[in-house]
C-alpha cells in the first residue's frame, strides 16, 4: 500500500485546516484507560468536491469508448474499496503512537451492550453512507449506551470515526486535467456518561495528483492517492495529539 508509512510530520504539510473542536486535547489525553472504537462510517460514493454525485446513464459516447478501451478506467468510486483499509491503518498508527490505546475490535463487537445500542436512523437510511465491516451504525446520542458498555467491558471511553472522501481537481479545466483525493475525518470521543472528552475534524489533501480526460480516470491510480489521503490524515490527526 502506496505511502502507509508517511510520517507525522509530514502529514502536516499537507493539512488543509481543521475545525469543529468541542473538547481539548489534555482532557482525552489525560485518561490513560482503553478505547473502544464503536463506529466506523463513511460517504459510499466518492464524488467531486462540491459537486453533485455522476450520473452514468449520462455519459457522453467519448467518455463511453475511454472506459471500454481500458478496464481499469472509471468515472465513479466506491469508499467500500478503502475503510477496511483505513481501520487498519488507524489502528496501528494508535498503536505506534503509544497515545492512545484501541481495544481489540473482537470485544466491542461481541459485547451485548453493544448488539443491544440504539442505532442512527439517519445513517441507516442514506443510501450513500456505508460503515466498516462487523460495525452498527451507532447512534452517539443514545445516553445507555456508554454506561452499560462500561459495566459489561470496564472500558468507559468510546470512540466514533467517520470519514468524508472527496475529489478536487488540482489543475486544468472541467474535468480535463489532473485531480488529487481529499480526506476528512471526524474524531468523537465520549466517556461513560455520555459526555463528550474530544471532538476533531481534520481534512487533508493529498499532494499528488493523476490525471483525468472528460471524467475518466485510472481506478488504480485513484486507489493509490486516496490511500495515501487517507493516512495522511490519520497521521495529522495523531500529530496534533502529540504536538
């Protein structure tokens, strides 16, 4: 997997900014205590930043030739491709990070506090939001959930992560010349009695860029870039921790 290993501090450079902090940093930090990560979500469709999503029923007859000529050209891409992916990329850059420690995914998924939470309805109903694979689509504002997960695990802090993975184009006009992924993450953290420890968006955009001719762009080229999105903004995310 093309740059997994960027480094933190690299990572930073290529923030684009962040917002949407509800509690510091010290306070999650302070609490040495497990983490259990109980959601994981993210947009389905990888759509053009701004933009509304790609009809294919409305392509051209040259946008329809490019993708017959080479199988891995495509106009549309799926996140299904890549949070499994991100999941493991977050927990072992958590782990190498030695800040914060995830429990194993095994005993939050088993848990009957956790079979048993209220899920979001609203994400549950939007077709374009898909969660990682074994996870619910938990609903933080179910104010049970925190505590009985605690009586039954002793792990009294929570972790939800969604992502929002778009593309922008970089240079040229329309979408006629090069385009490079952005990524989003949001990070909430809430302890047992539902009360929020830390809250953070981060968004990121990756410096490398490929090509695109009227849409069309190379599948395994765009899997490349928005892998290295998406570690880049794990590891910004982990840098701001620590810095």
């Amino acid at each position: 997997m093309k740059k997994y290993g960027l480094i933190m501090l690299a990572a930073s450079i290529f923030c684009l900014g962040s917002s949407c902090v509800s509690a510091g940093k010290a306070a999650f930090l302070a609490e040495k205590s497990p983490i259990a990560l109980v959601s994981l979500v993210s947009n389905n469709d990888i759509n053009w930043k701004d933009e509304p999503p790609i009809d294919p029923r409305n392509m051209n007859p040259l946008t329809r030739r490019n993708l017959r000529s080479d199988p891995d050209l495509t106009i549309v891409s799926s996140a299904e491709d890549f949070i499994s992916p991100a999941e493991s990329m977050l927990r072992e850059a958590l782990a190498g990070s030695g800040l914060v420690n995830l429990v194993d995914k095994d005993t939050v998924l088993l848990s009957r506090a956790y079979r048993d939470a209220r899920e979001n309805r609203f994400q549950i109903s939007d077709g374009n939001i898909i969660k990682g694979e074994g996870y619910r689509f938990i609903d933080y504002r179910d104010k049970n959930f925190p505590s009985a997960f605690a009586q039954e695990t002793g792990i009294d802090r929570i972790m939800f992560v969604e992502f929002d993975l778009t593309k922008d184009m970089s240079s040229g006009l329309g979408k006629i010349g090069n385009f490079r992924a952005v990524a989003e993450m949001t990070v909430h953290v809430l302890d047992s009695r539902s009360k929020t420890v830390y809250k953070k968006t981060i968004s990121v955009s990756e410096r490398e860029s490929i090509k695109v001719t009227d849409g069309v762009y190379s599948q395994s080229g765009f899997v490349d870039i928005m892998e290295a999105a998406i570690s880049t903004v794990i590891n910004e995310f982990i840098y701001q921790l620590s810095d």
